[in-house]
C-alpha cells in the first residue's frame, strides 16, 4: 500500500490507475480505525479496482470546546488496518497541505437547512466543515465511488445532497453500523469511556430498538415515544441532546410512512455518542 501526504504523488498515482481502466474508491477517514471503518474499504473494493483512503484530522469540523486535539491519532496502526483491508494507497495530509489558506479565509461548502438539524443544531459550523473538507477531497482524489458508513446518517445524507447540488459523478454508498456484541455502534470516540461507562454505553442502541419496537405495534405519537426515550436514557445516565424520530430524508414523519429512522445524540460523561436505527414498518 502506498504512503502519501503529497497532492501531486496521489493524483499521479490516482491519474495512472485511471489510464489503466480502474475504478478508483474512496474512503476518507479520520484514523484511529475500527472494524467498522475496515467494513469501508472492503465494500469499496466490491464496487471499484483501486481504493483510496484518506487519514485527516479536520480541524474545520470540531467546535472550539470539542476533542480536536485530544481525537486519537493512530497513524501507524491505521495503515496497518487499511493495508491489511486491501486500500491501495493512503493520503495523509498535514492542515497546510489541506487547508493552503488561512482558516478563515477558506472557501466553504455549505448545505444549508439539512446541515442545520439535529447534530448541526447541537454543533454549529460541524457540517461545513465536514462538507468543505469532503469537497476538497472529492477534487484531489476525484473518485468514481465514495464510501461512508451509515452511523453518520446526517453525514452521508448531506453529502449525497452535496453531490447531487454540484454535479459530481461520484457515486455514493452507505454501509451500515457495526455494532459490539452488546450492540454499542463502533466508533473511535467509544476509547474515551471510562469501562463503567462502556458498561452503560448499551443503553443508546437499547433504546433506539425500543423506540423501534413501539412504531412496529403501531404508535405513532412521536414526540410521546421521543420524551419516554430520552427519560429512558436519563434514567441509565445519558443526558440526550435529542431522541428525533425522521424519515429516511430527515424530513418530519407523516403517520402513514412505512420507512422511518430513529436518531439520537447523548452525553455519557464528558463522551458524545450518536446512533440511528432504520425501520421499516410493514
Ligand atoms: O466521518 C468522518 O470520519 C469524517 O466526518 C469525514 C467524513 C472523514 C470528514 O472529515
């Protein structure tokens, strides 16, 4: 697998394999791999010849009082992970390599409205930052498939939207959570729980499926079942930022639809963790 923090040697390399007729996948990450993010790759290399991943701390999508610095840097063990996951290359670039610009001169991609609910609502300036640091790389790698998992619902939601509003030929694919066996969703904010938080950490996947449970008998007061849950969470010490039952689109739900998503942000400690759970209502 090759190593690389330099735009010019990934699109050479990129430019090479394209003249030889390969499809290119990308997956942009943030590092400090799990199994979810190795699921990525390996659906990338079902849809394309070559995969690209990309390890990048994107400083534009933390707020000033989030983790940025203290987000788990794993380099070594990531490219160990990505070259064993079948990436062909990997882009590591610095912030100056990915940012020429001052911060605040920075041209920004920006979707409004759908970057501006539930997770934008709690993280002002989040998904531009996500979408700006996406863009870009979109055009340095210019992939033909991009992967993404499906635990950032809003994420892949706003980037497809992104996609569609700029034109770009690039297919984008979702891939759903991995999970624990306690059903806690992988994510690389999970190494910042204490082991009795971990212990309690359950309780967000937990009662996603309830909440699904109650839809599938037919409920269908959604603010009722939204309240239960976040006391259901604040009784096993989650302080919710929000429990919203959505259509796929993240759209507000009609009573009659068959497809529906349950997300949910909550607090454990000083550690923020999200989850959706998809449902489909026969
Ligand atoms: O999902 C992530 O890890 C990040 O938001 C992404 C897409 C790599 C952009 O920095």
């Amino acid at each position: 697998m090759l190593q690389t923090d330099s735009i010019e040697s990934l699109r050479e390399h990129v430019a090479i394999w394209r003249a030889a007729g390969a499809r290119i996948g990308f997956v942009p990450t943030m590092g400090n791999l799990h199994a979810g993010h190795v699921q990525l790759i390996e659906v990338a290399r079902t849809h394309c010849e070559r995969v690209v991943a990309s390890i990048f701390v994107n400083p534009l999508q933390f707020g000033p009082n989030e983790d940025f610095t203290r987000y788990p840097r794993t380099p070594e063990a990531d490219c160990a992970a990505l070259e064993s996951a079948g990436a062909d290359l990997v882009f590591m670039p610095s912030v100056a390599t990915m940012y020429p610009q001052p911060l605040e001169q920075l041209t920004r991609v920006s979707v409004p409205q759908l970057g501006d609910i539930l997770e934008g609502a709690h993280r002002p300036g989040h998904f531009d930052g996500v979408t700006t640091v996406v863009a870009r790389l979109f055009n340095l790698v210019q992939p033909d498939v991009a992967v993404f998992g499906e635990k950032d619902w809003q994420q892949l939601a706003i980037i497809r939207r992104m996609v569609d509003d700029l034109g770009w030929p690039i297919d984008i694919v979702g891939v759903p959570t991995v999970r624990d066996a306690d059903g806690l969703a992988l994510s690389s904010r999970n190494a910042y729980l204490t082991a009795a938080q971990r212990a309690m950490a359950p309780s967000l996947a937990r009662t996603l499926n309830e909440v699904a449970g109650h839809l599938r008998v037919g409920e269908r007061d959604f603010a009722a079942l939204e309240r239960a849950a976040t006391l259901v969470l604040a009784e096993d010490g989650l302080r919710a930022d929000y429990v919203s039952i959505r259509r796929p689109d993240l759209r507000e739900p009609h009573l009659g639809d068959a497809q529906l998503i349950i997300l949910a942000a909550a607090w454990l400690g000083s550690t923020r963790l999200i989850d959706n759970l998809p449902v489909s209502l026969g």
